[in-house]
C-alpha cells in the first residue's frame, strides 16, 4: 500500500534473484562490521577480537555460498541492492561507527545482528520455489541462530588468564573514563557550594534568594567543570578516553552535587528547608565517599576523613560567614 509515495521497493516485491543479492549484500556489511570491531579490540582485547574475526570469517563463508547459488540459477551479474533500498527491513544502526563503542555495547550489538538476520532468511526462505535455494536459506537462518550461541563458546574458549585480564581493561577504562571525573565532579559541586549556599540561607533567612544562589553556583560550576576536564586531556596518551564523555560525566556530577542540598529551599519555610538540605549534605558526603570505596579503591575510612570532614568544614565556614 502507497508503494508509490516511496522509491523503496517492498520486501514482498522482491523477486528471488533479488532476495538473493540482498543477502550477499547484507553478508558483506556484516562481515565488515565485525572485522572493524576486531581492529578496534586488538590492542586491548585481543581475545575477543579473535571471536569477531572468527565471525567474519563465517560471515563471508555465507555470502560465498550465497554467491554460488546465484551463479547457478541467475548467472555471474549481481544485481546491487541494499537494506536501504528495501521498504521495512531491518537496518544497522550506526552506533556501531562510534569510535569509543563499550565492549559490551560491541557484543551486544552483534547478538541483535544475528537475530535480525536469522528472521531475514527465515522470510526469505518461505518465499522462495527453488529447492535449493530454499535449503541454503534455511541452512543459513539455523547458522545465524547458532552463531550467538558459538560467540559465547569461543568467548568462554578463552583461558581464565585472558578473560580477566579484558575484563580488567573494561572496568579500568570505566573507571577513567566516566567514575573517576564524574567524582571529581560530585565531590567539587557538592563540597564547593556548600559554603555559598548556607552562607546565603543563614544571612538573609530566605529560601527563595538561596535557592537561586545554589541553582545560579551549581549550574556555573557544572559548565566550569565540564569544560575544564574536557579541555585538560585529549585522552590519546593517557587512554582516559573520549574528552566529551569524561567532560560530560564531570559537568553533570559537578551540577547534581551542588543542587542536591540546593533543591530543598523550594521549600518556603526556612528552617524546614534548612533541616532538609542538612540531611541531604549528610547523605553526598557518605555516598562520595561510598564511590571512592567502591571504585577508586581508597580504605573507606580514609574517604570518610577526608571527604566527610573536608565538607563539614566547608559546612561550618559557610554557616558561622553567613550568621555572622
């Protein structure tokens, strides 16, 4: 239906020469997609780099048989079309052109890969009345369907060694990437504006005035901090990673930690407000201290001196300016 509003042709329209090249098509991509996720795990994870070139490798070992068949019945011309020529089928999403893609992201998106193209040949395979052509389509949708599960066998075939050490790449990259300036930023919005805020709320007594002092401190030390870690470190020598995720994480944190205890002065009474904000610095400072524990791998009672104290401090200075 309205066919003519689109230059696309339909899946149904196909004919089985076109079925045909649409596969080896869709073969070709895969098989590239997989090979460009091995060049960029080499280095780091070169085990897992060996399963995506292994599925490449199938991946072409599909389009040559496809290749054949259509040599057979069709002759040696392959007619170019494409998953963006065809109404309705399934599209790679090109998420995976991202240059600092997660490894996780990576396997993820080839177990979706496998399954959209499993459906693929199931349809294509219904669709056709060549014998033969119906058996290597079926053949090829049970190699797709098993080809997740061979994934995860090559994945496991890797020794204990290997896989621990990629495993340990991943978290530290992480870690460097997104925990360690999102911290930085949490630690600087929350303990920074604590002074400002309580120094406002204490002198004027009124919620209104001070929430606009804590939004106005959150929101400029987020840009502050976002700019200033993403501009500090290209990551290319230190392998930090992508300075627009690591400025991003720091920018957020930094806003989230100050508006934290900046929030509760929408409440019109001041010391209820008061009492509220009071709570919620209590609760930053442990969980900052909790995410150094937790990733940073610093003793939690030395976070907790340095962090709780540290912002009990600022705390103080900030009540006894602002009631004096």
């Amino acid at each position: 239906m309205f066919s003519f509003l689109t230059t696309r042709k339909r899946f149904a329209d196909l004919t089985e020469q076109e079925v045909l090249a649409l596969a080896i098509s869709s073969e070709e991509d895969d098989a590239r997609i997989y090979r460009g996720f091995a060049e960029r795990l080499r280095g780091d994870f070169p085990g897992t780099a060996g399963v995506f070139e292994q599925m490449a490798a199938e991946e072409d070992g599909h389009r040559q048989r496809l290749i054949e068949r259509h040599k057979a019945r069709f002759g040696e011309v392959i007619p170019l079309i494409r998953r963006e020529h065809v109404s309705g089928f399934y599209a790679r999403k090109p998420v995976w052109l991202a240059e600092n893609l997660p490894l996780e992201r990576m396997r993820g998106l080839a177990s979706e890969m496998e399954q959209q193209a499993e459906r693929f040949y199931v349809l294509a395979a219904a669709r056709t009345r060549d014998a033969d052509t119906r058996k290597l389509l079926g053949d090829l949708a049970a190699a797709e369907r098993g080809h997740e599960q061979k994934a995860e066998a090559l994945e496991g075939g890797l020794d204990a060694g290997v896989r621990g050490a990629e495993e340990a790449t991943a978290h530290r990259q992480f870690v460097l990437t997104w925990v360690q300036p999102g911290l930085a930023g949490l630690m600087d919005g929350s303990v920074s504006t604590l002074a400002p805020i309580f120094a406002t709320a204490f002198a004027t007594q009124d919620p209104w005035t001070t929430f606009l002092v804590g939004l106005a401190a959150s929101v400029g030390a987020g840009i502050s901090m976002g700019f200033t870690e993403a501009a500090s470190d290209d990551g290319q020598l230190s392998g930090r990673g992508s300075p627009f995720k690591r400025g991003f994480a720091s920018g957020v944190m930094t806003a989230l930690g100050g508006l934290g205890h900046a929030l509760p002065y929408l409440i019109p009474h001041f010391w209820t407000a008061t009492v509220i904000a009071l709570m919620v610095v209590f609760v930053e400072l442990w969980a900052i201290a909790w995410i150094q524990n937790r990733y940073m791998e610093t003793p939690f009672f030395r976070a907790a001196m340095q962090v709780v104290l540290g912002g009990a401090l600022v705390l103080a200075a900030g009540i006894l300016i602002g009631g004096g």
